[in-house]
C-alpha cells in the first residue's frame, strides 16, 4: 500500500463516520459503515448486528459506546476466530489484542467506554433518549455534533489499526 493511500482510507473512515452519524444516527452502525466503505469491505450481517448499540446499548447510554463497539465488531470480523476454530481458546487472540489496542486508546481520549460516561465529560451530563424532553435537550446540547465527531475518531483509529495488523484493501 503506498503510503498517502493509507492517510486517504484514514481521512475517508473519519470523514464518512462523522456524516453517517450526522445523517443517519446509531453510532456502532455508522462506524461499521464507515470503515467497511473506507477498506472496501462488506457485511451485511455484521452490519444489522450493530442495530441495537447506539448509545450505550439500546439508547440507554448504560453500556459501552456504540462506536466503539461497532468498530470492535470490524475488528473481531476481519481478525476473529471462526466457528470451525471453535475450541481453540487461542485462535481469537489476535482479535483480543487489537481490540484492546482500541480499547486502550479510546480510554486515553475518553476517559471511558460508557456512553453515559463520554456524555458527562463531552456534554456536562446524561441523556435519556426515550424520553422526549431529554431526547431534545440532547440536540440542542450539541450532543450530535459531539457523536459524530466521536464517530469519526473512531472510526479512523479502529481503520489505522485494521491497516496496521496488516489487512490490504481491496
């Protein structure tokens, strides 16, 4: 891979994970998308997978960001143990160790993998998206402009990781 294609994949995950969010919402979805557009991958399984994830898991900002689970279902699908490996406890480590790779920098910007957690520290407090009062205090917070940045981010470090561990786009 010539080297300037490597930051045009780069550029083109955060820059489609970022208008995704922005243009459609659910963050693990977004990011599956994002980065299976910019290395020239689909599924469309592991895609309707993230469905269910966006803010924290069911919009209930109490498990872990959609993005960065989303981007560790890419992750686990390109780097992943298959079902014939089954009872080998040790085919998934590769998958284990980039995630925790992503795992380990999204700490380091976020402080936290809980999306009630990135709220407080990226919007001053939470927000329960099935309430409406709260659904639109969210938007008028910022909060979509702050997801989709977040998005974007993400999905740009789970691609430079995906191009590191050495997968080649098509």
């Amino acid at each position: 891979m010539i080297p300037n294609s490597k930051e045009k994949i780069l550029l083109k995950a955060s820059e489609l994970g970022q208008k995704f969010e922005q243009k459609y919402t659910g963050c693990a979805q977004s990011t599956i998308a994002a980065i299976f557009q910019a290395i020239g991958v689909w599924n469309d399984d592991v895609f309707k997978a993230g469905s269910g994830l966006a803010d924290g898991l069911g919009l209930t900002g109490d498990g872990s960001c959609g993005a960065f689970i989303g981007a560790s279902m890419v992750i686990s699908y390109l780097f992943g143990r298959e079902y014939k490996d089954f009872g080998d406890m040790y085919k998934p480590m590769e998958s284990y160790r980039l995630v925790k790779k992503l795992h380990d920098s999204y700490l380091e910007d976020y402080g936290s993998c809980r999306c009630h957690d990135v709220q407080e520290s990226l919007l001053g407090r939470t927000y329960n998206l099935w309430d409406p009062e709260d659904l639109k205090a969210a938007f008028q917070s910022g909060m979509m402009e702050h997801c989709s940045k977040l998005v974007g981010n993400i999905s740009r470090l789970a691609t430079e990781i995906i191009l590191e561990a050495g997968f080649t786009p098509e």
